[in-house]
C-alpha cells in the first residue's frame, strides 16, 4: 500500500523546517502530486504539514527506479571501456 500525498496550499510563509519537510517529500509546486511508500517516517512528515498537503491512502505502491550513475561517470566508463578494447585489438 501506498499514501498519495498532495501539496494543497501554497509553502511560502511556512518555516524553513517545513519547507524542507515538503522537499523531503518530493513536492515541488503548488498541486503536485506524489505516490510514497506508506512508513512511519512518511507519516511523521505528513504529520509535520499536515496543514499544507492532503493525503489518501491507496493500494498502488509506487514505482521503484533503478539508480543511475551520474552522467559524468556513465561517460568517463565508456570512454575507458572503448580505450580497453582498441588495446585489446
């Protein structure tokens, strides 16, 4: 299971601490919409600005991405894996 957490009013005025807690939740504008694992440490954060977001709780779970290296290091790795092979030849 799953929480759909929305950001409902606006976080200008808000607290350093809860703007921070709002990034932390992976809410950027005004209405945006976010699918988050249901945890207690979710909870807490929704808690904390409970005035600010809207949250249901829904049986999707959200969509696990796979972690990619950063580009610098995905271009650097390429570039030593073309050099290995041309020595190779």
């Amino acid at each position: 299971m799953g929480i759909k957490v929305k950001l409902v009013k606006s976080h200008s005025g808000a607290s350093e601490r809860q703007v921070a807690t709002i990034v932390g939740l992976g809410l950027k504008k005004f209405g945006s919409e976010k699918l988050l694992k249901d945890t207690p440490a979710i909870r807490g954060m929704i808690n904390k600005v409970r005035h600010l977001v809207h949250h249901e709780i829904v049986k999707d779970e959200p969509k696990v991405r796979a972690r990619q290296k950063p580009r610098a290091v995905r271009v650097r790795d390429a570039a030593r894996a073309a050099a290995a092979k041309s020595q190779a030849k």
